[in-house]
C-alpha cells in the first residue's frame, strides 16, 4: 500500500491533478463574493518576489541534481568498465589454468564455457540470454559429489573458484542496471523542475507586460499550482534519495543492530 502511494504521488498525472485542486479551490473563492477574498493588495512586485523565490529554489534544486546525475553516471560507467576488464582479466587466468590440465571432457565444458563468455559484447550485459555450456557446467557441478575420482573432483572444485569469481563480476551489472534506472527516474524529475522554472520565467515575462484586474487572478492561481507543484517535486526528491540509499541506510541499520547486540553481551 505505501509503496502504491509513493508511486502515485510521484507521477505526473497525479501530480497535475493534486497540484489542479488547491489550484480550483483558490479559483473558487476568488470569484465567488461569498467567501470575501480580497486580492487588491496582490501587486506586481509582490508576485515577482514570491514566483521569483520558487523558481529560486527550483533552480537550486535543478543545479545539484545535475551534478549528482553527472557524477553518478560517471561512477556507473567506471564501474561497468573496470568489471568488464576484470571479468575478461578472469576469463584469461581461467584459459591459462586450463592449459596447464590434462585435456579431458570436463575441462573442454570449461573451455567453451570460456568461449562463449568472452564473445559476450559489453553492450549485451547484464542480459546474457542463454549459454547452453553454462547449463551443462552447473549440471557438472551437481554431480561432482558423485565423482570417485579424486582428481576429477579436485579439478571441478578448483575450476568452480574460477567460475565463481566470474559469476559474481558479471552479477555486477545488474546492480549497475538498478542505479542506471535510478538515474533515470532522477532525469526525469529534473526535467520536471526545468519545466516548473521554465513555465516561471515566461509567466514572469507576462507579468512584466500585462498585469490587470483578470491577469492579477490568472497570476494568482498560477502561484498556488506552481507551489503545490514544487512541493510534491521536492517529495519526489526525497523518495528518489530514499530509494538511492536505502540499501547502504538498511546496511548501516543492520551494523548498529549487531554492535548493540555484542555491546549488550558484554
């Protein structure tokens, strides 16, 4: 259920909507005499100063989420880069320790079970398909406690610490794959507040230009929908760093837990 809440309160169409209400209620009591709203204080320069701090802190918002995006692009791009070399570096280790083996049924699995990781493009992964070879390795693997041979399974455990190393390299890129999808999500709530600073600046334009009694409500419900709107671009915001860091925060979490716990025992 919070998780439904958190997406609906974090899409757009939503956000028009919750942003459209307050937006129709200030309408409401502007125009109807019941409700004494009085406006004819609302001056030019006081709606330059109010939108002019919301695009302001916008703004701002706008800067530092650019630069985080930058930055943690960069990093991921690192990080897939150096785990491509590694894993290629493995792969060559791999091949080397083979060749130094006696040539048999189990080793050449391993061989084209190298072969057919090495053809694998960086731009495939994390989506490898289906490696028949890897299959037939893992079955291997399975019936390794079955083998008599001593030899037979010295050779299969060592060649299992090999393949594991690569397996792990490669599982990297999956969690690259969520912070790329997490940067994506950040990119598209920082178009929404380019977009809010936009709208601003040519509404302020406007305001220079023509600033009469129907332009003065216009300008007003303008100000309420573009407020509820940056409130909920900051709630965004937060959900985006929550879903960033819950990980390392649950991690954190996790290390007190234990601390108190040995603390406790003493």
């Amino acid at each position: 259920m919070q998780r439904k809440t958190l997406f609906y309160l974090t899409s757009l169409p939503f956000q028009i909507s919750i942003s459209l209400l307050p937006t129709i209620v200030v309408g409401i009591a502007i125009l109807l005499p019941a409700y004494r709203v009085d406006i004819s204080h609302f001056d030019r320069s006081t709606f330059i100063s109010i939108l002019g701090a919301i695009a302001t802190l916008v703004t701002l918002f706008c800067s530092l989420s650019l630069t985080w995006i930058l930055f943690n692009s960069q990093q991921v791009r690192h990080f897939r880069t150096d785990s491509f070399d590694l894993m290629k570096q493995c792969l060559l280790d791999t091949d080397r320790w083979l060749e130094t083996q006696e040539v048999t049924q189990n080793s050449e699995l391993c061989r084209s079970l190298i072969w057919e990781i090495n053809k694998i493009e960086f731009s495939d992964l994390p989506q490898l398909g289906s490696i028949p070879e890897y299959n037939s390795y893992c079955e291997l693997l399975k019936d390794s406690f079955e083998f008599q041979d001593e030899d037979t399974r010295l050779f299969i455990e060592r060649s299992a610490l090999y393949f594991t190393r690569i397996e792990q390299l490669l599982s990297r890129f999956g969690v690259t794959s969520i912070q790329q999808i997490l940067l994506d999500h950040f990119i598209y709530t920082l178009a929404k507040g380019l977009a809010i600073v936009a709208s601003s600046v040519v509404v302020l334009v406007c305001s220079i230009l023509w600033f009469g009694e129907f332009a003065k409500i216009l300008y007003v419900l303008f100000v309420t929908f573009v407020s509820t709107a940056t409130i909920l671009l900051l709630y965004e915001v937060l959900v985006d760093v929550i879903l960033e860091y819950r990980d390392t925060l649950d991690e954190v979490d996790q290390e007190s837990e234990i601390r108190f716990a040995e603390n406790a025992e003493e």
